[in-house]
C-alpha cells in the first residue's frame, strides 16, 4: 500500500532569551509562527526570525523549522 506524502504548512519556531533568574541562570520562552508556505527557503525564514527579533529586546536563541504533511493512501 504505497503512501502519498502532501506538504500542508511550514512552522517557524523562534526560541529567545528573557532574562536570567535571581542566581543567573537564563530564562528562555518560545513562540510559533504557523501557516508559513512549504516553498519558503531556509535562508528566507532564518531572515525573517532575526529581522523580527532585531526590532525586540530579546535576544534570539535558536530557530527551528518544522515541516507537516498530509499522508494518505494511494
């Protein structure tokens, strides 16, 4: 029973930074952005999440990229 696999959305996951605790330890919050196209390159996203957290006081940690599919049978 082959399988097909369908892009559906692309998911941007930003991690950053938003303070330290009382003995110095970092705090760290994350937020998603969804609905983003299957098609947008690495670069553009990468560009779009320091753009964005260059404008905030928060400096970004990580970004991460999840893709999702449909998958249905043949």
């Amino acid at each position: 029973m082959p399988i097909i696999s369908s892009g559906v959305e692309t998911e941007m996951v930003v991690r950053y930074q938003t303070g330290t605790t009382a003995d110095g330890s970092p705090v760290f919050r994350q937020k998603t952005f969804s609905g983003l196209k299957m098609d947008v390159s690495d670069e553009d996203l990468y560009q779009a999440a320091a753009t964005l957290f260059a404008l905030l006081e928060y400096p970004l940690v990580s970004v991460t990229r999840n893709n999702r599919f449909d998958l249905a049978e043949e």
